[in-house]
C-alpha cells in the first residue's frame, strides 16, 4: 500500500482478534501514522487431549477436511501433523490466511474461495451438492455455524473436530478509558461477528456510543449489516478479510485534512 497524504495526524485502528494476534494490523497501523488499540475478546487454547485427538483422526479420515481459521490449522498440526494425513484428497481454507496456515503445515493444493467467508466457502464445487458425502471440519465450539448447518442441510456426513477453545477475556480498565478517548478518526476492523458480540456485550451504553462513532470495515456483507444494526453509521465491506484488505477500504476514503483527536492522546 502506498502513503495516504490525506491520513488525519492522528488516528486509531481498532483490532478485534484474539490476544497475540494483533500483530499484522499494528504493523499496518504504524505504517500509516496510526496508533492500535487491541480489544481481544478471547485467548486461543489449543485442545491436547485424546478425546480431541479422535475427533480429528475421523475428520482427517474423510476425502475433503474444510479448516476455519488458521488456529484450527495450527491447533490441529500440533495434535496430529497434518502433512501425514494421506486420505484427504481435498484441502478447504475458510480464506487466504488458513489456506497460507496450511502451506506452512506442509499442504501443497489447498482450495479457498476468492469471497473469503464462509458463504463463499460454501460455494466451492465439492460443497455445493455434498449429500452422502464425508467432510471432516476442523475448527472451534460454536466457529462458522453457519458452514456445519449448511453441510448438514444438503445432506453432508459432517465429521466435526474442535481442536481448540476460545477462553472470554474481560476487557481491562485501561482498554475502557481508551475507548472513552478515541480519536475522531478512528476505524475498528471487523472480520469476526462473535468477537464483536463478546467485546459489545461488556461496554456500558455511553461506552457502546462512544465505538459507534468508529468507522467500520467488515470483511464480508453479514459483518457489515451486523455492525449496522448495532448502531454504526460508516460501515464498509472490505475484499476480503486479509490484515491489508481491510485497512486499505478505509484508507482509501476520503479524509478530511486536519483532522484531530477528539480527546487527549492515547497512551500504550
């Protein structure tokens, strides 16, 4: 991405993902001239055990495996190697940031859908008609529900294996009185609806006002009208849910010149 000269001085992304994962957005951020203010609703905690090391023996049993993030990816590599799994025929990312996680894992040809959410995954041919067929899906409790109740609906055999768990973090009180002194120019980077739900549900109602006064860029149409009917006003649909796809929707719009914070500085 190129300079934006139009940038307001000083201006905050907003990352929602979970805690230690906010890495590639505060790199953007800094090179832009702006500062990252890191929200996570959860911790990730890979599952070890042997019930879970089951689950996915029967998922990675199955011609085509479908991962949902790459966590589901790392989680599972670490559980059984993934390389090694010589009857899937077939390998389905969620998006390029799983499909990239299982290039790492040592997976050569993996499918993941230009629309990188879960509607377009589930417009890849093999998902399309996939009734009597076996599909393992790796991935977390209560992650992409939509894709498992699709599957089951055009009459898949699902093999699901959550190989990790999402622990609820309470957002601290240095996170809320950063909240309550963002910036004017200040974008929130939505590519997960339950990490909005989890961050929204612990702010009082003037803080829910205070983030409603964020721009939003969603990384697909469902987020997006998720944080309109939560209130928010600027809402954008990103190309994607990639760290650069959804910053560049917002650094592409115009900026006024000038721009300020609305309070003081944020500090950390």
């Amino acid at each position: 991405m190129s300079a934006h000269a139009n940038l307001p001085a000083r201006w905050t992304l907003l990352s929602l993902r979970p805690r230690g994962q906010h890495g590639s957005l505060r790199q953007l951020a800094r090179a832009h001239g702006g500062r990252l203010l890191a929200l996570s609703p959860w911790v990730i905690a890979p599952c070890h055990d042997p019930a879970t090391a089951q689950q996915l023996q029967r998922a990675l049993a199955c011609p085509q495996v479908l991962f949902t993030s790459p966590a589901a990816v790392q989680a599972a590599n670490a559980l059984l190697p993934l390389a090694g799994a010589g009857a899937v025929q077939h390998w389905l990312a969620v998006g390029q940031g799983t499909a990239n996680a299982l290039h790492q894992a040592g997976i050569a040809q993996v499918q993941s859908p230009a629309r990188m959410d879960s509607e377009g995954l589930l417009d890849l041919p093999g998902l399309r008609d996939p009734a009597g067929q076996a599909i393992g899906m790796v991935s977390a409790p209560g992650g992409r529900g939509i894709i498992a109740a699709t599957l089951a609906e055009r009459g898949a055999q699902l093999q699901l294996a959550e190989v990790y768990r999402r622990k609820p973090l309470p957002l601290r009180g240095r996170q809320r009185a950063q909240l309550a002194r963002l910036p004017a120019a200040s974008v929130l980077a939505l590519s997960s609806g339950k990490a909005l739900e989890q961050v929204w549900a612990q702010l009082s109602a003037p803080q829910q006002q205070q983030l409603r006064r964020a721009s939003v860029v969603a990384a697909s149409a469902r987020l997006a009208e998720q944080a309109r009917s939560l209130g928010f006003a600027d809402v954008r649909q990103a190309s994607s849910a990639m760290p650069a796809d959804l910053l560049a929707s917002w650094l592409q719009r115009p900026h006024p010149a000038g721009a300020e914070l609305a309070a003081g500085p944020l500090r950390g």
